[in-house]
C-alpha cells in the first residue's frame, strides 16, 4: 500500500481524502497545511456540497484519527520545511491549488520522499511531465519522481480529442470552459490584483484567463497551433462544463460521433470519459469519477464537418479520481 502525504488541504485535498478512505491501494499518513488543525478537521466533516463525511472522526494529540486510523498533522508550507523521510513517506502530492516550481518539486525529493504528484500543472511545462489519463499514458514514463495532472478541463478534454482524431482527423477545436466558482473568487467586490476576479463570483459570469489550451498542446503535441482555450466562472458551487466545437477532416454525423464516443466509453476510456443521454444539469454531476461526461442530447453539427460537444464534470471530485488512478500505476509496495 502507498503510503501518501498530502501539503495542500483546500478543495482537492479534501476530496482525495474522502475517496481513499475505503480504498485499498492508498493510505494517506500525513496532512501538511499552514491552516488552523481544528478548522481543516471541522471543513473535511461538514461539507457544503458533498454533505458529512460518513466515518467517525477524532482529533488527536498529533492529529486526526478516522476509522480508527491516525493521520498526522503538520504545517509544514513548503520542501524547506519538510522532512518526508522522517515519515517513511512514499508520494508527496502537492494539493496547494499553485502552479509548482521544479526547485521546488526536487526539494521534496531531496527531503525523503520517492516521487511527487502535482495536483495542478507546473511553472515550467518542460520541466515537468504532464499526466492526463486516456489522453497520454503511452508517453509517460512512471519511473520517474515527479508528475502533474495538468488542469481538470485538459482532463475533461484531450481524452477525447486524440481518439476523435484518430477516427475522423480534427483540423482545430475551440473550447469554454464554464467552470463553478472556487476559493479564489470574492463574494463580493472587493479590490485585489484583477479586476474581473474582483467581482462578486456568486453574482456575476465572470471571464478569465486560462491554460488549459497550453496543457493539452504539452500533452498531445499534434495539437500545436490548432487549439485555443476560454474560460468563465458562474455562479454555482461545484459541476462544471466544457463547450468544445471542433472542425473535423472527414465529414460525419451527430449520431456518429456520439457513437465513437459511446464506443470509447465502454473501452479506451472506460470510466474515464462517459456519455449520457438523460437530460442532466450541472449538479447531477456533483461526485462523478469521470474526468469528462458527455451530453449525447447536446451534441450539434453543422455540414458534417464541424461539432459541438457539451462535457460535463465534477472540478474537484474527477480529478481527485484520477490521482487515485495514477497513485495505482505509481504503486509503491
């Protein structure tokens, strides 16, 4: 079993605990976050959209038993201050919601851990390689020390960008993420070094810059010069959406696609990217392992050459999914 020690206890953090606690492959030893302990044990019992969490829980001395179980407690911020040998720590996962310096990433390593997960995407692309499941595991090499799982929209997307090229050939694809709003949104307006992000996130529809474009080129590298990336943050809490139109080399159907994306559901990307044809809106989606689901209602084409695709997914529960997955490739036994 892996032993894993979280630095970061916000959103992800959070989530990834909640799925590993009756998972057999991961066993979570330490938690390091500069927040107050009783506040972080107070916000992973009580949750406002994923309700109490269902297992006993008390804080100790050092701590916070769950199950039975001790976890560890610490502040450490940052590689300066921490000592993961001292806690025979296998994976360090980087849960600060921050893009991640490979200085950084190399002083875990250097304080006694074996590899490091990133939960968000590096400073430096190069400097790091960039795991999306479905989308590039034959060009990842597990045996080295560090990782990024890129963003939660590259997530949602390139799985099913490289295997629609593969079988009808993709000349460009535009995409909107219309994401919930998160911790670093304001309630309400109030002065800060944006002036979109400033705004009142549970009033407004608020546009913003975003990577994820860069992060699927890094991934799939055909992609180079062929797609763009745009984001807005709406005014709900968790499920999330990506509006993704795509112009297409081969000329095809509505029903086609959907049906590539059935076929890719049940096989390739089997629970990593799904399809649906029940009419969903966004918090029917809230604690779905998917990286992506597909709209099968909303799929629309124009001349058989040119699609739009509707992928719903859950920002923080799918992506701490897809840690678990890999923490099981990288497993350490």
């Amino acid at each position: 079993m892996t032993k894993v020690s979280l630095l970061g206890f916000g959103r992800i953090g959070r989530d990834l605990f909640r799925q590993s606690i009756s998972n057999e492959h991961i066993n979570i030893i330490s938690i390091s976050d500069t927040a107050d302990k009783k506040n972080l044990i107070y916000l992973l019992k009580y949750d406002s959209i994923y309700g109490k969490l269902d297992a006993t829980i008390e804080e100790s001395e050092n701590g916070i038993i769950v199950n039975g179980k001790e976890i560890l407690f610490n502040n450490w911020k940052d590689s300066t201050e921490a000592d993961w040998k001292s806690l025979n720590t296998d994976v360090v996962i980087l849960a600060t919601g921050k893009p991640q310096m490979i200085d950084e990433i190399n002083g875990h390593i250097n304080k006694g851990c074996k590899k490091v997960l990133i939960a968000s995407t590096p400073m430096e692309f190069g400097d790091v390689q960039i795991y999306i499941p479905g989308a590039n595991d034959d060009k990842v090499d597990f045996t080295q020390n560090s990782f990024s799982l890129g963003s939660n929209t590259a997530n949602a997307v390139s799985p099913i960008l490289k295997h629609l090229d593969e079988k009808v050939g993709i000349k460009r694809a535009f995409l909107t993420t219309v994401h919930g709003y998160s911790n670093s949104n304001r309630l309400a307006d109030v002065a800060g070094e944006g002036f979109r992000l400033n705004r009142a996130a549970g009033e407004n529809i608020i546009p913003s810059i975003t990577k994820s474009s860069d992060v699927i080129v890094e991934v799939l590298p055909e992609f180079k010069n062929k797609v763009a990336s745009s984001s807005m943050t709406v005014p709900v809490p968790d499920g999330s959406t990506v509006d993704l139109t795509i112009d297409l080399e081969k000329e095809t159907s509505i029903e086609e696609i959907n049906g590539l994306i059935e076929d890719m559901s049940k096989n390739i990307l089997k629970n990593i990217i799904g399809i649906t044809y029940d009419p969903i809106v966004s918090s029917d989606v809230v604690r779905s392992t998917l990286s992506g689901l597909v709209d099968g209602l909303a799929t629309m084409g124009i001349n058989n050459k040119k699609i739009k695709l509707i992928i719903w997914f859950d920002n923080g529960w799918g992506y701490a999914a897809r840690i678990i997955d890999t923490l099981k490739k990288l497993d350490m036994e």
